[in-house]
C-alpha cells in the first residue's frame, strides 16, 4: 500500500514539474513563387536564357528558360574555382605541364602561363576568372584529380550536390563540347555557393592582377585584366556600381554569357544571362540585360523590417501563476526583414500565430511558448515566440491547500448525495 502511495505522489510531482525548451534565433523560410507580386514593367530581356535571384531567400525576381540546357562558355569556371577552393589551400603550389597549356585550342583565352613554372592556387584563380585562361582551368584540374576527365566528373558529383538539374561538364574550362552543357539555375545555385569563399569573392570584383615571376618566367609583367565590364569603370555604357563579380563566357555557340552579382540597400542578387549577342542598340546583351535587371530590382523592391526582436505579439494569462507574473507578453524571439515590393505595408502583412496547448506556470524567461509566421510577398517566415519574463508559479502549499480544499468540496457534495439516496422514503398507505 505505502509502494502504491508512494508511485502516485511522483507521478503527480513529475506531471506538475514544468518542461521548458528554451528558443534560438533560428528562422524557418518557405517559399512559393506563385503567391508574390506580378510586375508588368519587367525589362525585356534579349538573351535567350535568364535567371536572377536573391541567394539568402531563393526569392526569383526574372526568370526566362531559366531550366533549359545551354552551353555555359566560361563561366564553366566558377564551378571549377569551388572544386578547387574546396580541396586545396590558396598557399599550395603547382606545376604547369605541357599537356595543360597544349589542350588549349587557338583562339581561346590564355594567361600566358609556361610549361614547367609553379604557381599558387590563389595566383591560377587569379588567372582562371580574371582574363579566363583555359590553361589555367587545366593546371587546376591535373593538380586536384590527376587528368581532365576526373577533373570533370568531381565536378559533376559536386554539382548534383548543389542540387543541379541539368548540368554535364567535360572540362574544367567551357571549351565547347555537345557533351558540355547546363542551365541558368544551375550556374546561380554554383555561384551561390562560391560566395561563401571570400577568396573567390575577392578575385570576381578585381579589375586586373599582376601574375608574379616564377621559377621559369622571371618577368612580372603578366598583367591580366577583368572581361566583367559591369565592374570596369572604363566601359561606361555598361559600368554598374553595386556590382561585385562574377564571370563572363563565350564561345560562338554558346554565344555572350554573364554569371553577375551585385549588392546594394541591402539586397544581393546573382543573376545569369546565357546566349547574348548584339542588341538593336549595338550593346553585348549579356551586359546590357544584366545591368537592367539589376536596376529593376533596385527601383522596385527594397528591403523592410517585418518585425523586431523582443515585439510583442500578444498577452496572456497564465494559469497557477502568482499574482504578479500572471500576466505574460510573448514576444518574437528574433528580428525578421524581407525583400519585398516597395509598397508593401509592413502593419498589413500576415502573420498567424500558433501558441503551445497548455501554458502553465512556472515559465522561464525565454522559453518557447509557440511559434509565429508572417507572410509576404511569396515568403514565409517563422519563429519561436517565446516568455518576456519568468513566471512564477503559486506555491506549492497554498497550490497543493486549493486543490485539496476544492476536492474535498466535492467529496462533501458526493457524500452527500449518496446519502440522500440512500435515505428511505416514506411509504403511504
């Protein structure tokens, strides 16, 4: 009998012990394209494939046959700088063979680079996305894989990492092939990645580098210049500012392509503009697009806090609370902004809150009390809300008094009714 008293009191401890899960600043995004704004003063794009997107929320702002296989020229290269930013340190050292500089076709692009020098990765990545050099792109490959055709297929496992849908490469530097190929979507989610490496991300806006003198060629004298014009402020007619990289290709079937980034107001896009030639206005479509669509994006969406951190949501009344703390602002755990249309209200944005069932003291500062989520423009945004102050719970004893104050209440009442019923009628006669 003592045994069974003494399970059901901990059973009743553990189920008025209180279970707190403390909140991180974590926000979970979802995404649907199909619910954001339309525009109708989209500029119209001449190149026969384009995609741009902001990287931090996949948001896509202008997509055209953006999922078709094109040729990619050299911007086959940026997938080349990750492989090689992922596998080697900017320091290592290697050789320029014969066979790297001899793979090069004439008429393609080269750094000048001889057979039997030594280089840095860092200064080969220099000379791979600055001026585009095809040898380059083939010492890289023998020195992380051992031969171009392996070279090749790490590229291709890591793209299919990536999530690349349509992506087959052959070499390391865009040399056209039929066999060599991709999509638009596919060069952005490559260049998003690389933009995690700030290495890369410093060679992209460099508008020229000076190759140093090594153990075969002592001059310094290589000088190599950027083929981005979007970053040359020479090149006015296509000069934009907020632009930080990336890398151009062409090839005559692949025609004028353009992997760009930029960044301003707080908003970063990288788009890709595959198959450009000349405009009607004698312009490189590859630049001429990519610069409208840049500005586009700047003169129509902006970047607006949804809410901030410590908001309060909404107010509660906590059950078996003292007096004091019972009531209870529950706040959002973290500050959200998006990108959104310029004339997006941020007071009418949706918001749906969702608070746990069951809320009862004692409740820690910070403790996750249930989850909100705003809605705009095609993005979902969701966050712990969480307790703006601990509350405490009555005490034990005057707690433990009312329940056995309230259950012998009823005991009474009962008591009394089985008496009542028991209790023998008169009989009439």
């Amino acid at each position: 009998m003592k045994k069974k008293i003494i399970i059901s009191i901990l059973t009743v401890i553990l189920l008025l012990s209180p279970v707190c899960v403390f909140a991180d600043n974590n926000v979970t995004l979802n995404y649907n394209k199909d619910e954001q704004k339309v525009f109708d003063n989209i500029p119209e794009i001449g190149c026969k494939a384009a995609y741009i997107a902001e990287p931090k929320t996949g948001k896509i702002i202008y997509e055209k046959n953006a999922h078709e296989k094109m040729y990619p020229a050299s911007t086959t290269k940026i997938l080349t700088a990750l492989v090689v930013l992922e596998k080697c340190k900017p320091t290592d050292k290697a050789v320029v063979s014969k066979n790297a500089i001899d793979l090069v076709p004439d008429g393609y692009s080269i750094a000048n680079l001889k057979a039997g020098e030594e280089l840095t990765i860092s200064d080969l990545l220099y000379a791979l996305l600055i001026p585009s050099a095809n040898e380059a792109a083939n010492v890289l490959a023998e020195h992380v894989s051992g031969s171009i055709e392996a070279f090749a297929e790490a590229c291709n496992n890591r793209a299919k990492e990536l999530g690349c849908e349509n992506l087959h490469f052959v070499n390391p530097n865009g040399i056209h092939n039929d066999n060599h190929y991709c999509t638009a979507y596919d060069l952005y989610l490559i260049a998003k990645e690389c933009q995690k490496h700030d290495l890369f991300n410093e060679i992209v806006k460099t508008t020229s580098y000076t190759l140093p003198a090594t153990n075969i060629y002592t001059k310094n004298d290589r000088v190599i210049k950027n083929t981005n014009y979007l970053i040359m402020p020479s090149y006015s007619r296509y000069y934009y500012s907020y632009c930080t990289g990336i890398k151009t290709g062409t090839t005559t079937p692949a025609g004028e392509c353009l992997v760009a980034s930029c960044s301003h107001d707080n908003i970063d896009l990288i788009s890709v503009v595959l198959g450009g030639e000349t405009n009607s206005k004698g312009l490189s479509e590859r630049f001429y697009d990519t610069k409208q669509l840049f500005e586009f994006v700047y003169d129509n969406y902006q970047q607006k806090e949804i809410i901030n951190k410590s908001s309060v949501i909404t107010n509660i009344d906590v059950k078996h609370a003292t007096k004091d703390t019972a009531s209870l602002d529950v706040v959002v755990n973290t500050s959200i902004s998006s990108i959104v249309p310029n004339d997006t209200q941020v007071e009418k944005i949706e918001r749906t809150i969702n608070l746990n069932d069951n809320i009862v003291a004692p409740i820690e500062q910070n403790e996750v009390l249930g989850k909100v989520t705003f809605t705009v423009d095609g993005l979902s945004y969701t966050t712990d809300l969480v307790a703006s102050h601990a509350v405490e719970k009555l005490p034990y004893w005057l707690y433990n008094t009312i329940a056995v104050a309230v259950m012998l209440i009823i005991l009474v009442i009962i008591i009394k009714i089985i008496k009542r019923s028991r209790k023998p009628r008169k009989r009439y006669k």
